[in-house]
C-alpha cells in the first residue's frame, strides 16, 4: 500500500507486480483503473490550459493571427506561433509530470 502513495513508474510497476503475485486480480484491475482516470483527468487539464493559452495569445496578439497565417502566409509568425505552442505543451508536460 505505501508502494500506491509514492509516485515515479517503478514504484507504479512495483506495486503492480506485488498485486499480480498476491494473485489479487481486483487490486491490479483497481490500480489500473485509477491510473487510466488520472492520465484522461490530467490529459483533458492539459488540453484545456493548452487551448486558454493558445486563445489568450490570439487575443493578446496585436494583429489577426489567422490573417496572417491563412490569407498572408506570414512564415515568420507562423514560427513564432509553433515554437509559443511548443513551448507551453512543455509547461503543461512538466506541471503535470511534477
């Protein structure tokens, strides 16, 4: 049980392996379960934050990004667009990874 309380993977694995050994299907189907619920919890978190940061940049943006980028083809903007995703999927990885 303090193996649950501890978080990294071979902790995770650990405690996987003891319940399989025990032979307690129900422990391992739990711990599976309740890791299946924290990765859709923390991916639709992640998306949400994702698209906030995403749209504040558009407001934030002292011209038409879509402009710039659909009628315009502005490559310069489109970069700097890209990297400030890349960018802030990072921040998002690394607060969920913790």
């Amino acid at each position: 049980m303090m193996a649950l309380r501890l978080f990294g993977q071979f902790n995770v694995l650990a405690a996987a392996s003891d319940a399989a050994a025990g032979g307690n299907d129900s422990s391992l189907l739990s711990l599976l379960t309740q890791h299946l619920i924290a990765a859709v919890v923390f991916s639709a978190i992640g998306l949400l934050v994702f698209g906030a940061a995403l749209w504040l940049a558009n407001r934030l943006a002292p011209f038409s990004l879509r402009k710039e980028l659909e009628e315009d083809q502005n490559t310069a903007v489109a970069i700097i667009i890209g990297a400030v995703m890349i960018g802030i999927s990072i921040i998002i990885a690394a607060a969920i990874h913790g």
